[in-house]
C-alpha cells in the first residue's frame, strides 16, 4: 500500500534537485503535507488541480513513524507527514495527465 502525493512540475523538479521538500505553500502553512489514499486521490486532484497540465503523482510508504493519519475532508483520514518529504520516501513518481474529464491516474492507484 502506498500514499500519494501530488505536485505541480516545478515542484517536482525543486524535490529532485534538492533532495526533500517541506511541500507546497498549503503544506508549509498548515505545518505538514498533505498526502491522500488511493480512496481520496482523485478527489484531491479534482479539487485542488482541476486543469492543471504537468503534475506529477508521488507514492511514498504510508508506514513513517512521522506520519499521522487525522481527520479532513468529510471526516476522512489522511495521511500527514510531519517532515520534510525526502527524495529516499519515494516509492515511484509517475506523469498525472489531464483529459476532458478529470486526470489520469496510473494503473492500479484508483
């Protein structure tokens, strides 16, 4: 099992380049970052990346001891991490498209 992570290209890229990320400017303002399940990631990239061309999608191992998993979106679980993300966390990174009707998501994420 895995968690995810969604980022905007330059994001991505700022990760590669340094070696960890403390996240998006969401993240660095709510102190964590915010990762989703394969059930609450389609509805993340909905809501928070609806036409946006060039993410990227992040799995990274849900068992960190630095990870807390709280309430959020209609009371749902998700996962937190309370740290930097580290480029040695990934799991794999994958192209997220978008089409007409939403993003396309990797085989075996949904």
């Amino acid at each position: 099992m895995a968690v995810y992570k969604i980022f905007l290209g330059q994001e991505w890229a700022a990760l590669k380049a340094s070696g960890e990320t403390r996240g998006a400017p969401i993240d660095l303002a709510d102190g964590y970052i915010h990762l989703s399940t394969a059930e609450t990631v389609a509805e993340t990239a909905a809501k928070y990346f609806a036409g946006v061309e060039g993410l990227v999608l992040v799995a990274v191992d849900p068992d960190d001891p630095a990870m807390k998993w709280e309430p959020s979106r209609d009371g749902a679980l998700f996962p937190h991490l309370y740290r930097p993300l580290r480029m040695a966390d990934v799991i794999w990174a994958k192209p997220l498209p978008c089409a007409v009707d939403g993003h396309i998501f990797p085989d075996g994420v949904l």
